[in-house]
C-alpha cells in the first residue's frame, strides 16, 4: 500500500483502519461540531502576500521554545490515550517527535506513565496537566513529571467539565481493557451509558478551579508553566499576571464549548494583550506548512498539531508519526521559500492580507 501523502490521506486511511467508536472519539467535537471545522477553514481563510526574488537557496526553521533548541516552530499536542490508535500509543510518539527534534506535549491520560516515557527516549517533554478535585493527586503527578525530566506543565484550562460529545455518548464509548490512563492506579470504570471517558473527566476533573489553581501550582513546582486553553485578550493578560511564561491558544479542537472563535481569529488579540510578556503559541486544525506560516505571521511563537499524529500513529505507529513530522516541516520549508521568508524572523505580520486591507 503506498504511503499517505499528506495530513488528509492519513485521515482517510486511519478511518479504514479503526473500529468506529474509536475514529468517532478522535475526529469528534462537542455539539454541532461548527468549530472542528471552523478551526480548519479560518487557516484556509487567511491569504498570503509572498514576496520575491529574496535568496531562498536555504530556510532555516530552527528556533527555541522557552529557551530550548527545537528543529521547527511545531510541537504535538496532548491528546488522551494514544494507545486506542496503536500499541505502542504515547511511547512511538515520543521516540518520533525526539528524532524530528521537536517537544511532545503528555496528556495527563497518558496510556504510558510519565517515567515509562522518560525511560523510552531521551527527547524533550512537557506534561500536559488537568487539576484533579484531588490536590494531592494533582500534585503527586506534578512532582512526578519533574522528577522524570519534564521542561514544563502545560495547564489546561478549558474543561472544567468535558465538552457535550454526541458521538461519543451515542457510541456509549468505553475504554478498551488493554488501554490505561497510566498516571493513575484507578482505571477508568465502564459506565451504563454514555462514554467512560466523559463520566470520568466529569468525577475527577475540579470543576470550581480559579487563577489561584495557577499560583498553587507555582509554590509546588519549579517547573515553568504554559497555560492551555485561551481564547481572549482578557485570559491571556490574567495569565501573564499569574505568573505563566506561555499561553496555548487553543480551543481543544472544537472538543469543548461548540461555537466558540476559531484558533486563527482569536490569536492576534490574544499576541497583541500579551506584548512579548509570554510565548505564545496556537493549535486547532493545523494540517499544511502553510497554516503554520500564517500562525507564525499572526505572532504564534509554535503550532501544535492533534489529530494528525493520531491518525499516522494509527496507520503505521512510530514510523507513521515521523512521516508526519518530516511531511509538515518540509512543507514548512517548501512554503516559506515560495513566501520568500529564508529565516523564521522573516515571517511577520505583513506576510497575511488581513480583512480590512
Ligand atoms: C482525541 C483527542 C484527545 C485529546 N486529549 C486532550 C488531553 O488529554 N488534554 C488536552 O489538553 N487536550 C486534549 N486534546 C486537545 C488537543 O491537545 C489539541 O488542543 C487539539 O487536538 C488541536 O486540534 P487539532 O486536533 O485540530 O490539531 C485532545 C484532542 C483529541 C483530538
């Protein structure tokens, strides 16, 4: 069978392969699904304004992510249990994003623990962090990750309670056996109706958190915190104010509040409210170098991708997720030559027509 030749392909190829309540709760988004494809459309939305007969001969894309040496603007997203697309789930996507060089963000429902994936590469990681009504988990996990050689916390800030998804409830989705949230000695129990997933985020997950979550997690941990899950200027500048050196513009892939605004509409209020105070970085239907061009000239520090990685990971595990990453960043690298943008400081704002032009 030949090889999938872009994000699209593996998309389609992955739903060959997977049972369907398994693609269901991959591909899903909360109600009508309107920002699952809005995110997608806003980056095909945007124009660019490439210039020309500027030396292209070699586009750099190396850059640093909270000071830390990456080979691309890009890192993968945290996304619960990667083992439901393939064995070797959380484990395959570490060894692939450590030999593209690039950071993977661990879910907190993580099918491999936060040591067993320190232990499987030596690659850059940050844990993705949900508060539990339990501080002492939450922080046992904290605790964990550092000690394991995690960078930072990713703190996701959007699901105060998991999002209404249909799919997911019609397909009364459950947790196969084989397949652990690993952090955690407690399975995920089966329930009657509905999904598993949704009914355990839903009994674990602190639904009264505040900004003081924020300032807790700083006298428990030295690691430095990125805040996932902003969508307004107004977020973004509170964020900064408590004390987070990176913002994830981020609208959980339209897994949450339906309707919300798009990641590529809501990234530049969010660039401008912060003024370099924080990274700030965007994720929501990434799929073409060219997307990550626009965030990039929309002031995004990074992308991170989702679904993507799940589908690759799917159709071919390790190797699958590595085809992904070097797919996009020659991509990156073919369309900031054709942008005429040699280095990553040559994309700036002036590289997207914006409405009012
Ligand atoms: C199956 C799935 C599971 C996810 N699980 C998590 C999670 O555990 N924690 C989290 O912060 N975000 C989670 N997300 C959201 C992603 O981190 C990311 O924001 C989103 O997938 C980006 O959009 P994209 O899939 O269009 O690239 C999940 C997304 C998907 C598709």
């Amino acid at each position: 069978m030949t090889q999938p030749r872009n994000l699209r392909e593996y998309e389609q190829r992955a739903r060959e392969i997977l049972p369907q309540a398994i693609y269901d709760f991959y591909v899903g988004g909360a109600g009508d699904e309107i920002t699952v494809r809005e995110n997608e459309q806003a980056w095909a939305g945007l124009r660019l304004r490439p210039r020309v007969l500027v030396d292209v001969s070699a586009c750099q894309t190396s850059t640093t992510i909270l000071g830390q040496p990456v080979s691309m603007p890009l890192l993968t997203a945290p996304c619960a249990l990667n083992a439901l697309a393939h064995p070797d789930g959380e484990l395959a996507v570490a060894r692939a994003a450590s030999a593209a060089g690039v950071i993977q963000v661990v879910s907190t429902l993580s099918s491999y623990s936060v040591e067993e994936l320190a232990s499987a590469s030596s690659g850059m990681r940050w844990l993705q962090l949900y508060c539990y009504r339990d501080r002492g988990l939450t922080k046992a996990l904290v605790e964990r990750a550092e000690a394991a050689g995690f960078g930072a916390l990713c703190v996701t800030v959007d699901v105060p309670m998991p999002g209404l998804r249909e799919r997911d409830i019609r397909n009364g989705f459950k947790v196969p056996p084989h397949v652990r949230a690993a952090n955690f000695e407690q399975a995920i129990p089966d329930v009657a109706e509905g999904s598993a997933l949704l009914a355990y985020v839903a009994d674990q997950f602190d639904p009264s958190l505040t900004w003081d979550a924020l300032d807790w997690l700083r006298s428990v941990t030295r690691l430095p915190i990125v805040v996932k899950g902003i969508l307004t200027a107004e977020d973004a500048l509170l964020a900064v104010q408590h004390g987070v050196v990176g913002i994830v513009v981020s609208n959980h892939g339209g897994r949450q509040l339906d309707s919300v605004v798009s990641t590529a509409e809501a990234l530049p209020e969010i660039v401008a409210a912060v003024e370099g105070q924080a990274e700030v970085y965007v994720d929501g239907g990434i799929r073409r170098g060219t997307d990550i061009l626009k965030a990039l000239a929309l002031g995004a520090r990074a992308v991170l991708i989702g679904r993507p990685y799940l589908w690759a990971l799917a159709v071919n595990g390790e190797a699958g997720v590595a085809h992904v990453l070097t797919h996009l960043h020659d991509d990156l690298k073919l369309s900031m030559a054709l942008a005429g943008c040699p280095k990553l400081s040559d994309v700036g704002p002036r590289l997207v027509r914006v409405a009012a032009d």
